[in-house]
C-alpha cells in the first residue's frame, strides 16, 4: 500500500464542500496577476485574428458551437453514422438529423464543400439540403456525408495505425506527440488484450522524445474498485511489463485520468510502477482532491528518486461526474461545479508540480490563453512543456513557438476512424464544448477581457456554489433526496463489508397465528389514524425515512443475509424506502392537507375530501424485501388508513424491521401491524377477511389472480385492489445503436440482482446488422461476471431466492441447451447455494418464452429492419406491459417503438431497471398490474375514499358574496 500515507488527505477532500476547497485554493493563486492579464490578452486577440485552417477540427467547433442545432446534428451523425451497417438505417439517420438544421448559415459553406461539392448551395438556402436529397438521392448524400465525417475523423485523429502517426508526428516537428491508442473501454477480456497488443505495438514504434499515453480502462475489463483484487493481480502485471518495454526502448508513457470513482485505483496502480519506472500520470484540475494529487506525487517522485511527467488537465468528464452523484446521492460531488475553481484549482496544482522540480516533470494540458499566460509567468525558469490535442489550440501554439522558447506536445489519438470519431464525439457532446475556451475565442460577441479574467475576480463573494447545480441531497424541490453509499469507496466498502460478517446469524421468526385478532386491532385504531391531521401522518414518514437512511449498514447487511441480494442493490433498496416515505408525506400533504374547494353557483361552498378507508393489507414480495414493503405501507398509512403487512414469507424480517422502524419514527403499533407467514395461511385469510378495506400486493401474476377472486367472492362492500405483477420485458436495439452502451445495459437490466427484479430484461431483439458485434460482447461480458457469495463485495450476481425457484430455472435452462443457440454465460458460481450463472441464448421469434422466466436468463432473438411491426405485435400479444428499452440514434425508430407497444415504464437509450420514486413512477399494464403507479402522483389517491360536501350558504344570511359585490 505505497499510497496509504495519501489517502486520509484525498478522502477528506473528495467530496468536501466546494467553498472550503476555493477557500484553500484562493490563497495559492499569483500574486501579480497584472502581467498575466496583459499577456493573456494580447495572446487572445492574436488567436481571435488568425482564422483557424479551412476543414480543421477548430473551424469545425467554431462553426457549430454544440449549443447550435446544427452542430449537435452534424455531431449526431458523426457518431453514428460510420458504424451503421446497412444503407437503409444510414439513410434514415441522416434524413432525420440533417432535416433538423437550418443551413442558412454562411459558415456552412465549407462543410458543404466537404459534401463532394454537390451541397454547396445549402447555406443560400435553408432548405437546400432537403431540395438536394430529393435531387441527388439519398445514396449520393450517404456517400458524402461519410466522406465529409472521414475528413472530420482526419483533424481529431492523427492516423489510424501507429506507424503512420509516428511519420505524421515527425513531419510536425518542433512538437512532439503522446500518441493514445484508445476507442471504447474494454467490456471483455478480448477487448483488453487486443488494446494490450495495440499499446505494445505503440511502444515499439514510438521515438523518443515521442512518448504514449495509457488508458487503463482499456487494458482491464472490470476495472473498478470493487474489482480491486483483480485489478491488482491482472492488470499492474499487464502494465508493468508495459512500462518494461518502454524503459527498454526509452519511451515514456502517462497513464490517464478517469471517472473519479477510479482515482484511488489509479493511483495505487501508478505508485506501485513509480517505484520501478518514470510513471507518468495525469491529473484532473476540476477534481476537489487534485491538490492533494499533486502533494501525493511530489511526495512519491521523491521518495522513488524518479523524476515522474504529470500531466495536468482540466477534466474531461464533467457532465457525468455531476450525473453519477446526482443519481447515487452522494453527500457532495467529487468536481467544482463552477469553472472559475476548476482554474483556481489548476493554477494551484501548477504551482504545487512546479516547486518540485526534482520530483516531477510537468506538462500542461490546455488550450486556454490566461492559463497559458499564468504558467508562463510562474513557470519561469522552470523546465515544463505544454500539452495540447491534435486539431485544437493551433492557432494559440503557433504563436507561442513563434515568439518563446516553449516545449509543445500533441495529444494525438491514433485509431480507426470508425472506432474513434464516434468516442471523441461523444466526449464532445457530454461535455459540451460550447461553454470551452475554444468555442468562445472563436465567438467575437464574448469580449477578450471577459474571456481571459481572473478566475479569481469571476467567484461570488462568498462563495457559494453553481445555483444551478444543487447538491445531490437537494435535487427535488420539495422534499430531500436520500443519501446514498459510496460504494467506489474502498473503505466504506470494508467498513461494510465488516459488518456484514461480524452480525450474529439472523433470529427465528413466528408466523402470525391470530389474524383475526391483528385485523381486529387494526379496525379499532382506524377512526383515531384516519382523523389525524395529513400533516402529522407526513411528518411520522419523514422522520421514518431519517431513520432508514440512519441505519444503512444495518438494514444492508439484513437484505444482503436474508434476501441474497448484493451490498449494491442492497444499498439501492434503503435509499428507494426512504424515497418512498418522503414522498407518500409531499403527496400526503398535498392531497390530504387541505379539501380542494370546487367552483359552482352562488350561495353554496362545494369542497372535495379525501379520506382513508379502513384497514389495508399490503402484501409484498421477496425481491425487494424493503422499499415495496416500506413503499406500500407508507402510502397507506398517508392516505390515512391502518395496515396489515405481510412480507413475503422468504424476507419476514427485514419486514419486521421496517415496522420497528415505522413505529419509532411514531406510527401508532395498532395503526401498522406485521402480519409473518406465507400466502396460503396468512395472505390468503387476510384478503378474504371481510374487514379488509383494500388490498395493495405485488407479486406474481398468478396470486394477483388468487386474490382478485378472493375478493370478488366477499361479502360486503366492493374493494380496491392495486396489483403490480410481473412482465415480459424486452429491450429492443436496431443498428445505429452503440453495442457497448447495449451491452452494459443489458447485462445491468437482464442479470443485476440475478434477474429476480419484475422489471428486468427476458428478451433481447437486435437487429440483424448489429447483432454479431452485440452478441460478441455479451458473450465476452457475460464472462467477467462474479456469481457467488453477496456478503463478498466483488460479487456481481448473488443466489436465487430459494431451491424450488433454483430448480425451475435449471429445467428452463436445460431445455434451451438442447433447443436454442447458446451466446454466453458467466463461470460458475464460486460458492456453494442456490445459484444460477447469468446466460443467454438466441432463440426465433416463435421459440421465445410468453411467460415470465424470473432469473438471469437472457433470450435473445434477431430481426429484420422490416419485421420491426412483427417483433412489436408479438410482445403485444404476450399481454404484460411492464417496462420496455430501446436503443437507437433515430428518433423515428424510438417512435414506432413506442407507438406500437403498451407498456408502463419505457427506457431509451439507457438501462430499464432501477426506476426512481418521484422520477420514473412505476408500474405496468395488462397483465402487469393494475397500477396507478408507484411512487406516483396518482398512486395514494387509489388508497383513499372521495367525499363532498355542499353547504347551501345561502340558508344563513343570503347570498353574501353577491350582496356585498
Ligand atoms: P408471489 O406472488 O409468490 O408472492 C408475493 C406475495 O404474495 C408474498 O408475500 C406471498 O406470501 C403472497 N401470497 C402468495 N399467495 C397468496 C394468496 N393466495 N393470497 C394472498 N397472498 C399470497 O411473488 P414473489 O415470488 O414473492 O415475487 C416475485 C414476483 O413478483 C414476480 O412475478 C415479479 O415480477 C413480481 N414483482 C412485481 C413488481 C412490480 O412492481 N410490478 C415488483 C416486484 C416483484
């Protein structure tokens, strides 16, 4: 653990509050920024005189910043459309985003050049373009356009092989390159040794000064911390016999900077090569811990005696890291939300590299004019060189080669346009180049001043951070966001992991032996629960939803040893009931705060209430032992009425905890009462019981019907039944898609919690074209999975819930051995249990199953382009509707999709689990469930019972309102 002395420091400023880094960071800034300004002006007026290369990347960005519509269409198609293997598909993507622009715009006229020349009259014309594919015919704008994206490949990238880059480099002289092999990170073992092939191959042909960079994504397929053994026994052997071949041949390399959830990792993978080599590494600015990086590695560049090159950048995955911190509610985000700090921050970590120059060789990756002139300025007399990317800065570098003796690298992707245009489109457009330095230099409506100010004159007194990107925790507007776990943590993963084994075995359970008695006790509370104010109901929810997130770790290793599940869903399930709580209370006081006075005639008061009905029996199932449990019981308890509980006969006590949880945060014991014990001896006579004044269950569909028939052969008054049952879901890709976004989320949607989620993936239908690449990498990425022990946090597939549902999956896999074309399956499990190792077969469209399969199984079927309507009537016909994925880039693909399916919850572009309370209100159709939705607006008032009341207020003193007008 070389990195152990760093990591309290780079703990406690991951995720520390944004004024106390700037706070810190403000005192590091130069003292005289007067000759900084001076020059970074007239370095910004120089840059914004020269007019970028015709057909250069810059102009490209100049012309169509991304905040234009043509720029993201253009872009669109970029990203796509090299990878589209039919014309058809390649014809509807650029029908549909050409047609989006208005390509009025005279800068037009040299990407319309690009065009073969035929388009050349698209910016006299805005809808030229749409005249010239009626006039040209689609193939001849196809083949133009792909030329056109091929010579915008050319400015990102400098060749597809490295020998022909390394003869481009030294054509460049007096710069010099970091060539970067990358494309996509590897999803599977293949993929790493192919790019491990690439960089060896890179060593061998680069010349010193000449240096390369390593992308360690690439070189790993699980390359995260929750991987950590493997990393370690995989991957520092991989690049240590890297960094071998580099010494030998004198060839430097830097290894790149990543998602934040990776830092910790690089940095132990760096440090333990930095004892052996000049390991290089780059370091992100916009981070809250790059000081604290740069410390680290002024500390380790003595220690090791090397010299280490650091590269310092701003950030590439701005967007995302906000994103992903937003999503897993984590207390702060790991980044600066406003841009002004990110620079502060570079600054700083500059000064900081430069004061060691002993330990580190600094490089400065930026395309920025002030934080060029501020380097100038405090790098004097110190050796460093600046870095920028092929394609961008040109104009800025030029100069500067011009008139000072400065070192210039270029960061020079190498790769096959194909594989590499689509990635640095997509950083682009994540990343919203629009608000860089590049695209503003090139806009004469931002004055030069403003461009290049003092980051420090552009904060807010005090400072506070980005008002449009508010913390995490405060995301919704009326209610708070729960608090997630960090699991890319390795010490809060310890610390759970801890505690999962040191718990004693979990305790014995009775079943519910006098129901009539409970039932009993449930209808005398009524009229006491049901009369509080909606405020106090809300309030108990709030205090209960503090409680769960309070008590995490305990109710994580509780799911985790009675319900199988990982620490992940574990983690996931607290935060959903929690949700759950607070957003029942918003709901509950919005609905049942106040009665919602109607309009009518003059001289009478008409007001709408709502009320609870009586006792409710909540009948939840094993999969999600806690948020459907607790998501049910909070909206009854809101809507006023009392409850009978019963989990599901696998998980009683992670509902008994809940209730304990429930009844401290103050629900009278009488007004929830857990009812344990399995359908037949408990859900059965519950349902039937008379008293019963609704019932809310989910489940399979099966026993939905059980109780829908029990209930229609009560006496007494008729009641609700909200049922959420199973689904056959599919996620539909056609070719434009992007197979590794498919991939990863599919293997997420079909086999996270081992497939037992009602919402996870049964079928996969690809289109034909993509389908080799896509079944490739499923395969591959099917054998990266861990299925074993849910206590071991490495594990990425836990059991089966019980041995008869184990069994029936083993059958339904046998029988698809011998009938259906296996694509992949992970190892086998690496415990004993009840486990099933996630798989997948092709199956034709008659073959695949109309039922729900709850397990990891993937059924995967190919289509046609023009069987699209086929595929879409057969899922149709199988009667469920519960969630549905499509992956396309055309819009109009998305739309027949959704047209023709009934479905409740549809996912483009994305997973299709994981639905969040408030955001993706969930729930099906058909035979999916009855809905109204969970975690929905609609769903508490399905709990309640309506009454008005009219009061003639004419009768006591007239029509008043009338007499006093
Ligand atoms: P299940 O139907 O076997 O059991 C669900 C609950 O019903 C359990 O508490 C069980 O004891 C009870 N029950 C069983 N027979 C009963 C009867 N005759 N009367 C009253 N109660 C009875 O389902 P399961 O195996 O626990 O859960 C898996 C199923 O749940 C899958 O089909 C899944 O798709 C579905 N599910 C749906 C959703 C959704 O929101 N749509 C969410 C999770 C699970």
């Amino acid at each position: 653990m070389i990195i152990a002395a760093a990591l309290p420091r780079l703990r406690r400023d991951h995720r520390l509050a944004e004024a106390e880094a700037v706070a810190r960071l403000k005192k590091l800034q130069p003292r005289e920024p007067g000759p900084i300004e001076a020059m970074a002006l007239e370095l910004a007026q120089r840059v914004r005189a020269t007019p970028p290369g015709p057909l250069s990347a810059e102009s490209f960005l100049r012309h169509y910043g991304l905040s234009t519509r043509e720029g993201v269409a253009l872009m669109c198609v970029a990203e796509a459309l090299l990878r589209i293997p039919d014309a058809a598909t390649q014809d509807a993507l650029l029908r549909e985003k050409l047609a989006l622009g208005q390509w009025s715009s005279a800068s037009a006229a040299d990407w319309a050049l690009l065009l073969t020349g035929k388009l050349m009259q698209w910016h006299d014309d805005p809808s030229a373009l749409k005249n010239a594919i009626a006039r040209l015919g689609e193939p001849v704008v196809r083949a133009a356009v792909r030329q056109a994206m091929r010579i915008l490949a050319e400015q990102f990238v400098l060749a597809e092989t490295i020998e022909e880059a390394v003869k481009r480099g030294a054509a460049r002289a007096p710069c010099v390159h970091s060539y970067d092999m990358l494309g996509e990170a590897a999803r599977t073992a293949a993929d790493a040794a192919r790019y491990m092939e690439l960089y060896a191959r890179a060593i061998r042909a680069v010349r010193p000064p000449d240096t390369i960079s390593i992308k360690l994504s690439a070189l790993h397929p699980r390359f995260e911390e929750l991987k950590r053994s493997r990393v370690m026994a995989e991957l520092l052997p991989r690049l240590r016999s890297l960094a071998e071949l580099a010494s030998q041949r004198g060839v430097g390399f830097t290894i790149d900077a990543e998602e934040s959830e990776r830092l910790e990792l690089t940095l132990e993978l760096h440090g333990a090569l930095a004892q052996e080599f000049p390991a290089g590494l780059a370091v992100q600015a916009y981070q809250k811990r790059a000081l604290a990086v740069c410390e680290w590695l002024v500390e380790l560049g003595h220690q090791s005696g090397r010299r280490l090159p650091i590269r310092l950048v701003k950030g590439a995955y701005w967007d995302g890291e906000i994103k992903r911190a937003q999503q897993l509610g984590m207390p702060d985000y790991p980044v600066f939300t406003r841009k002004a700090a990110t620079d502060l921050s570079y600054v700083a970590c500059a000064a900081k590299l430069l004061e060691a120059p002993d330990a580190i060789y600094p490089a400065f990756a930026t395309h920025n004019c002030r934080t060029v002139a501020t380097l100038l300025q405090i790098g004097q007399g110190r050796e460093f060189e600046f870095q920028k990317l092929v394609g961008m800065g040109d104009a800025l570098y030029d100069l500067l080669l011009a008139q000072q003796q400065v070192r210039v690298r270029q960061y020079a992707p190498v790769g096959s346009f194909t594989d590499l245009l689509p990635y640095l489109v997509r950083r682009m457009l994540e990343n919203g180049a629009n608000t860089s330095f590049v695209h503003q230099i090139a806009d004469p409506e931002v004055p030069l001043e403003a461009l290049v100010a003092d980051p420090l004159a552009q904060l807010p007194e005090p400072y506070a951070p980005d008002e449009r990107i508010p913390l995490p925790r405060n995301l919704y507007p009326d209610r708070l966001n729960s608090l997630g776990v960090d699991l890319a943590r390795r010490d809060i993963l310890d610390a759970l992991a801890q505690k999962i084994a040191s718990d004693p075995p979990l305790p014995a359970v009775s079943s519910a032996t006098d129901l009539p008695v409970l039932i009993g006790r449930a209808s005398a509370e009524f009229e006491s629960w049901s009369s509080v104010p909606a405020e106090h109901r809300a309030r108990r929810l709030d205090i209960a939803a503090e409680l769960l997130e309070g008590r995490m770790a305990e109710l994580v290793s509780l799911i985790v040893r009675e319900g199988g599940r990982t620490c992940a869903d574990a983690v996931a399930e607290v935060r959903e009931a929690a949700d759950f709580c607070r957003y029942y209370a918003v709901q509950c006081r919005k609905a049942f705060g106040a009665p919602k006075v109607l309009s009518g005639p003059a001289g009478e008061r008409n007001e709408l209430h709502l009320h609870g009905r009586g006792v409710f029996a909540c009948i939840s199932p094993w999969n999600f032992p806690l948020a459907i449990f607790a998501g049910q019981v909070a909206a009854a308890l809101a809507a006023g009425n009392t409850v009978i509980a019963k989990p599901a006969e696998q998980t009683p006590r992670t509902g008994a905890r809940a209730v304990e949880i429930l009844h401290e945060a103050g629900i009278p014991a009488d007004a929830l009462i857990l009812a344990v014990g399995d359908g037949e001896s408990v859900g059965a006579p519950l349902v039937a019981d008379a008293r019963i004044a609704g019932v809310a269950f989910t489940g399979s569909v099966e026993t939905a019907r059980l109780i829908n028939q029990s209930l229609a052969q009560r006496d007494g008054p008729i009641v609700p039944f909200i049922a959420e049952t199973g689904g056959v879901n599919a996620m539909l890709v056609d070719s434009s898609a992007l197979p590794e976004q498919v991939v990863d989320d599919s293997v997420i949607s079909a086999f996270q919690s081992a497939g037992q989620r009602c919402s996870a993936q049964r079928i996969l239908f690809v289109d034909e074209g993509a389908a080799p690449r896509v079944l490739d990498l499923l395969a591959g990425a099917l054998a990266e999975l861990k299925v074993g022990d849910p206590r071991e946090p490495d594990t990425d597939i836990g059991p089966i819930i019980d041995a008869p549902s184990q069994a029936a999956l083993a059958r339904h896999i046998a029988k698809l051995r011998k009938s259906a074309r296996l694509v992949g399956e992970a190892p086998a499990p690496t415990a004993k249990g009840t486990f099933i190792a996630p798989i997948a077969f092709q199956l034709a469209l008659a073959d695949l199953p109309r039922t729900e399969v709850f397990g990891p199984v993937l059924h995967v079927c190919t289509y046609k382009r023009a069987e699209l309507q086929t595929v879409l009537k057969w899922l149709r016909e199988t009667g469920y509707g519960l969630t549905l994925g499509i992956h396309s880039r055309i819009q109009s693909f998305v739309d027949e999709v959704i047209a023709a399916t009934r479905v409740g919850n549809t996912y483009v572009n994305r997973s299709m689990i994981g639905a969040v309370v408030g955001v993706q209100p969930f729930g099906g159709e058909g035979l999916s469930g009855t809905g109204p939705k969970a975690g929905g607006p609609h769903y508490i008032l399905r709990f309640a019972t309506e009454r008005t009341l009219t009061v003639n207020t004419a009768a006591v003193g007239g029509v008043t309102e009338l007499l006093t007008k």
